[in-house]
C-alpha cells in the first residue's frame, strides 16, 4: 500500500527533550518552507533517542531519519568498548600486536562490564595496585552516575555498569581537565561515509584538576549537566572552539596538526569497528540503509603527550545551549547552528540536487561516485574521513569491505585497489564425498553450505581473492547455465561477507599472532550463612565439600543426588575441593573453590547448575565429555540419544523396558580410541524421585540417534548431519575450546557408528523399532572420514 502525503515537506520532532534541543533542526528546514508534521506524517524524522522499529519500515532515500539500527554498538558504552576491542583482537592476530596497525588501535581505555566482568576487574587491580577506576552507567547520559572509584571492590554487581581504567594524565587548560566534544556524521552505511565537522568544543571542568581529590566532581569530570550544579565558582560550565583550542596549542608550542591526524584516524576506526554490526541489524529490522543517517557526539580525552583517547560516543548528541554567553555560548549557538544547517545541506534533505544516477548494474561504480562527489560539493564544514583519499589505510581494518565500499574506493582512487585476500580465522572444516561442513570453534554453531557456497569457501581458503573467485566459478559453468557474473559478483562478496561476520574468516594480514590467554580471576569472599549444611558431594571417583546454606536447597539436592550426598564433618572437608550454594539478594550463587560459577540462580536452575559443572569437570584434555543422553543396553553397549528431551527419553525408555536398557546423562570420550566411553552415569532430572541406575565403567558406544524430519520411524543418518547434533553437546576441559584436529577425529569416530534418525512418529512403534535394532548384531555401512580432507 502506498502511503499518502501532504504535498508539503514535513519535517517530524521526536523523542523526549527539551524544545531547545530541536530548535536548529527545525529553524533549517523552516526556512526551506518546511511545516511541522507528526509521526505518521514526516518527510524528514529528527528523534531523541531511537524510535520506535515500525519507523525505520517508512524510511527511503526520499524520507529519512537521523538514526541506523543497531547504532548501540557505537552508542552504548560497553557496546563501544566491545567492538573496539574485537576489531584490535582481530587486528593483532593478522598483523601482529606490535605492528603499527595495532599501534593505531591503542586508542580507548580498558573496561569491564558489570556484573560479568567483576572477577576480572579485581584480577586486574591485583596486578596493577596503583591504577585508578572510573565507574560509568552503559547507557546513560549527561554524566549520570559517572564517579571515580576509590576502591574497585566497590563496582556493582547490578546489570549495565562498566568500570574503565581511569587516565590520571589528562592535558589541563588553566590547569582545568578538559575533554574534547566531536561531532562525528555517517551519512551512508552502505557504502560507509563518515565526515567529522571541523568544528566542536573543548568541555572544561568548573575546578582545577587534582589527581588526590577523587571524590570532588567538579575537578574529575567535564560534563556541563555535573559542572552546572557547581555553586563555589564564577564560571561552572565553561566551552572553547576548536578553533580557539588548536590556536591555543599552536602558542603552548604543540603541533596541532599531528593531534587531529590521530583524532581523524581514531573517529574512521571506530566507525569501521561498528559498522558490520550496524549493517546486520538494518538488514534484520528491514530498514532502507537509504532512509537514515546518525550524528554522534564523540567524547575524547588527551593526555598531557597530547595523545587522545576516544572516552564515549553519544547517541542525539545535546544542541542546547550550555555555557553561558560571555563563557563561549555565543561560540556554542553558532557552532551548533551552524552544524545541523551543514548537516541538512550535506544530507540534501531538502532534495533540492538531483545527483545524476547511472543506469544498469555496470555502472555501480560511476553512480556511487557521483553521489559522493556531489554529497562532498555540499559539505560546508563536515570533512570526509571515509572513504579515505588513500583506501589501503583503512580497507584492511573492516571485516571484509562491501563491494559497494570496495567500488566507491577504486573510483575515488581511480586506481585499482588490491582485492583483500581472507585466511579462516576460528572455523574447522570437514569434507566428505564432496560435502562440507563448518564448525565455529569460538561460537560453537554448525554450517551446511551448499554446492556454490562450498566452493566460494573452498577457494577462499586456498588464497583467491572475491573477484577471482567469481572468475573462478564463471569459468567452471562455462557452457552451462552461466550466471549473471554481476549476479554472481553479489551473492559471492555477500557470502564472504557473512562468513566473517560469524568470525569463520577474516582479513589476511602480514602475520597471525594470537593474543594470550585472559588472566584467570577468582570471586570475592563470600559470607557465610548461619543455616549452611557442610556435606559430601561424590561423583566420578571424586569427592567435593559441598556448603549449602539453604534448607530449600538441601531438600532439592538431596532429592537428586541421594546417597552421593552425605554429612561431612569440618576436618574432612578441608581437604577436600570446595563447592558451594550460596543465599544471593536474588536467589543463589553457584561457588567452586572461591570462583562464582553460576549467580542469581532461582532454586529450579539451581539442579542443573550444578550438574552442568559437573559435567565440565569431567573433561579432561584429549578426553571430552558428551553431554547427552546415554542408553545403556543389557549387553553393556551404549547408544548416544542426541535428540529428545529428558521427559521424550524417559517416556521411550519406559516403552523399552522389554530391553532390559537404561539411561544416564554424559559420556567421556578419549579421542584416540573412542569406540570404548566411560558413562558419567549422572542422574536425569525426570529421574530425580527413582533410584540412580549405575551404569557400567566402560561402555562400547554402538551408534547414534539423532532427530530428523521424516515419517519412518527410523532412518540412517549422514556423518555431517550426527556431527551437526553431537558438537553442540561436546563439553572440552575447563579452559580449553575443541581444535580442528579434535573436531575431524570425532568425525571419523561417527563415520565408524551406526547413526539412526528417529522420525517425528508415533511413540509406541519408534520404540518397536529401536528394541527391534538394540537386539539385532552390530552392523555399519559407515565410511570413515579422509583426514586429509578432514581440514582444520
């Protein structure tokens, strides 16, 4: 349906801020004879905050709004500091961590995220005893809860804070702290162009700077919102120009010029390390990358070795008026009109320039070209940052480029641009009869590519570029049903696209040097309760003291565990590993020798929690715990369930009682003869009011059931297609992820198993047939897998 508009412009103001703040935007557009809409009619959307999904559904290259989906990753602190991070993480290992690529990423301050980050944080104030900590709400604005930390056993467990290492060098004006307000425009996602206006403000704090006096606001922080509140002085907000800020460095003898090349460097880079997050949620909300743009307010601190550093990126930056007159308001109202009045212009929100657009697919490049020149002639103030003058100073920091960020930079350049060249990053592979499948050893997920995709991958791997690769591909349907090659083209920069955004691939770099290991951290102390029971927890040969200080939660675990849980008395109990339930504010923590396993635990998840743990302390290295469901028959073999439930397991166990089998949660595997499993024997929890059925030290593993789409009660299974079930169950040992080489030998140890699928069919006769095919000698039609094409 096509929506119907009043044939005058109209320009909408939403979200929750003062008249004032909206007061540039509107006065732009008023004077191009604009009139006030609403949020059902607008032509132009300028919104506090983000608005409501169904609008970014209306927007168009005709109708735009000053928001991308997914800006959080830009906007929400800890979001900020997690992007900037993956892109440094991924930049040291393809260049090295001390390349000058990396150098150029030493940009932002450490931070931590509460509460999932509290051990590291300590961890981290162990080994660096004199650094000082800044405590920030995640999403918050105007200097809301911003505080330095005297202590950072201090930081908050509750959701949504981060801590940061606090920069206790800042450069002084006056011997006032200062940081720097930026405002920083992406006027396209796709391709990416960034423009950073030459103009902004030094933000000073309302008192000097002293590095002893941490609790003081007004000496440790620069917001205008804190300092405003500053009764003791003349001048409690105080605002400078760039202007007057580079001159002033000019006359203190620093080179300006030098700190705004790095500021430039340090704006494109944090674009880049959003942008594949941004582009992701636009296409997941169904937004026309067309319709929007952002402009952000860009905080960033310089030290006295007038090094800067990016603080924070706000999301509807204020365009209040702050200081007052005679203290740079005159300079902040100018500044501030004249930004949005470029901005309007640059944007062409008005559509008053026809850019001329090429036609056909063949001149993408010339089209992309044209509206970047056109969008740079309208400029006024804004400097382009992206795409660079020079494309091989920043193509290689994205994930992968975009065709369309790859076409725009060659046509600029008007030289050719070198393709980018991919290696796999965290990915295993395995190949049969011409199959593949792709494991994500960090993310754990399981890929089926089909017939082309599998190709694109394959040559990706062995070193060809996208273009080559789409060469590659015309030249193999050669004579037969040739695709469109720019058809083509897109579906093979797409996929590569994809395949790094789920961390399978990335960029090729001059060296691959993983980074170390995060430090282990261990929990804070925790209190006893008057009420705690100290018992002995037995499992897999081993024995735990187990605290409980809950009667609700003994009842429960006892029900479970019964007699592998008993009395313990205090001297035993020293030597032995500690476990712990714990009484939380909001239910119960889950400690192990000191470390919070699990918190915030309602007393239901409370079971599996700890039987989750022990399953991971089962593992051993070279030796993985399936953490499934085990069927023990009477013979002594074993059949791993992977498909049902526990109350879908119990209810066919019942059925096949004629078998004389039992079941059991978790096997343990030795990857170099895993034919013979030793059962963990765990008790299920449907199981948790009968008695513990014991199974066996030693099981043969005979075969392997897995779910399958299909009305025959049972069916045989592909390898990739049992692989695709069981890594998702694969638990490694404490601190360890699978390799590669792990992965293809559980490969060839399935293709060595009898694997059944089990139809979505009636209960009574799957379990006919399964007692049918227990009973029936052990037989394979498996083949085993090549380890040579058994690639990780």
């Amino acid at each position: 349906m096509i929506e119907q508009h009043s044939p005058t412009r109209r320009f909408w103001l939403g979200g929750q801020r003062a008249a004032e703040q909206d007061r540039f935007f509107r006065e732009a557009l008023e004077l191009l004879g604009w009139e006030a809409g609403d949020e059902q009619d607008w032509d132009a959307g300028w919104v506090t905050g983000m608005p409501d999904s169904a609008q970014f559904w209306r927007v168009s290259p005709a109708r735009r709004i000053n928001h991308f989906p997914g800006n959080a990753a830009l906007t929400v602190k800890s979001r900020l500091h997690e992007s900037l991070s993956t892109l440094r993480e991924r930049i040291m290992e393809s260049y090295g961590a001390e390349s000058e690529q990396a150098s150029r990423l030493a940009f932002f301050p450490r931070s931590w995220v509460m509460p999932h980050d509290y051990h590291a944080l300590q961890a981290a104030a162990l080994a660096n005893p004199g650094q000082r900590w800044i405590l920030k709400p995640t999403n918050a604005s105007k200097g809301k809860g911003v505080r330095v930390l005297r202590d950072p056993g201090d930081a908050p467990l509750a959701r949504d804070w981060m801590v940061q290492e606090y920069l206790a060098n800042p450069h002084t004006i006056r011997g006032h702290k200062y940081v720097l307000r930026l405002y920083v425009l992406i006027s396209s996602l796709e391709p990416l162009r960034v423009y950073l206006y030459r103009q902004g403000f030094a933000k000073l704090a309302s008192e000097p700077w002293d590095p002893d006096d941490t609790d003081n606001p007004y000496s440790q922080l620069t917001n205008p919102d804190i300092n405003a509140l500053n009764d003791r002085v003349e001048v409690p907000v105080e605002f400078i120009d760039l202007d007057r800020y580079r001159a002033w460095l000019r006359d203190q003898g620093h080179d300006d010029d030098r700190l705004f090349a790095r500021i430039h460097d340090l704006v494109a880079l944090t674009a880049i390390a959003a942008v594949d997050a941004m582009r992701q949620r636009t296409a997941e909300v169904g937004a026309d990358p067309r319709g929007c743009y952002e402009l952000l307010g860009l905080d960033c601190l310089v030290d006295d070795t007038l090094t800067p550093w990016i603080l924070e990126c706000n999301l509807s930056p204020s365009l209040g008026i702050c200081a007052a007159p005679e203290h740079g308001g005159r300079v902040e109202e100018a500044v501030k009109g004249g930004l949005v009045r470029d901005m309007v212009r640059l944007l062409d929100l008005a559509g008053i320039d026809a850019t001329p657009t090429a036609a056909g697919e063949g001149d993408t490049m010339a089209r992309l070209v044209a509206e970047t020149e056109a969008e740079q002639s309208r400029a006024g103030g804004f400097l382009r940052l992206l795409p660079s003058e020079t494309p091989s100073r920043y193509l290689p920091f994205f994930l992968l480029p975009s065709l369309d960020d790859l076409q725009l930079a060659e046509g600029l350049a008007r030289l050719p641009v070198p393709r980018p060249v991919l290696r796999r990053r965290h990915a295993a592979e395995l190949l049969q009869d011409d199959q593949l499948a792709l494991y994500a050893t960090r993310s754990g997920r399981y890929y089926r590519p089909n017939e082309t995709a599998t190709l694109i991958w394959l040559l990706a791997t062995e070193g060809l570029d996208p273009d080559a690769i789409v060469q590659a591909l015309l030249a193999a349907t050669e004579g037969g049903g040739t695709p469109a090659p720019q058809a083509l083209r897109k579906e093979v920069w797409s996929t590569l696209g994809d395949w790094c955004r789920e961390g399978l691939l990335c960029q090729r770099g001059e060296a691959m040097v993983m980074r170390p290991d995060n430090v282990a951290t261990l929990a804070e102390p925790v209190a006893e309760s008057p009420e705690e029971r100290l018992m002995q927890l037995n499992h897999d040969g081993r024995r735990w003291s187990l605290n409980i200080s809950s009667p609700a939660a003994l009842t429960r675990l006892s029900a479970m565990f019964k007699e592998r849980l008993a009395p313990l008395d205090d001297a035993m109990a020293s030597r032995l590993p500690r476990l712990a339930v714990l009484r939380e504010t909001a239910g119960y923590a889950l400690v192990a020798d000191d470390e919070v396993v699990r918190s915030r635990l309602t007393l239901t998840q409370l079971t599996p929690a700890l039987l989750a743990h022990l399953v991971i302390q089962a593992a051993r290295p070279g030796h993985p715990v399936i953490d499934a469901h085990l069927l023990v028959t009477k013979e002594g073999g074993g059949v791993l369930c992977l498909m049902f439930d526990e109350t879908e397991c119990q209810e066919m166990i019942q059925r096949l009682k004629a078998t004389s089998a039992t079941l059991t949660r978790g096997v343990r595997l030795s990857l170099s003869a895993p034919e013979v499993a030793e059962p963990l024997g765990l008790p299920l929890m449907t199981l948790s009011g009968d008695p513990w059925p014991m199974p066996p030290p030693r099981v043969a593993i005979r075969g392997v059931l897995v779910p399958a789409d299909t009305d025959d009660f049972l069916a045989n299974a592909g390898v990739l297609d049992v692989l695709g079930a069981l890594l998702p169950c694969c638990v490694a040992a404490p601190g360890e992820t699978l390799t590669p080489d792990e992965v293809a030998a559980l490969g060839e140890w399935v293709a060595r198993l009898e694997r059944l699928a089990v139809g979505d069919s009636d209960h009574d006769n799957v379990s006919v047939s399964l007692a049918d095919w227990l009973a029936s000698p052990v037989e394979s039609d498996a083949r085993i897998v090549d380890p040579a094409v058994a690639r990780g």
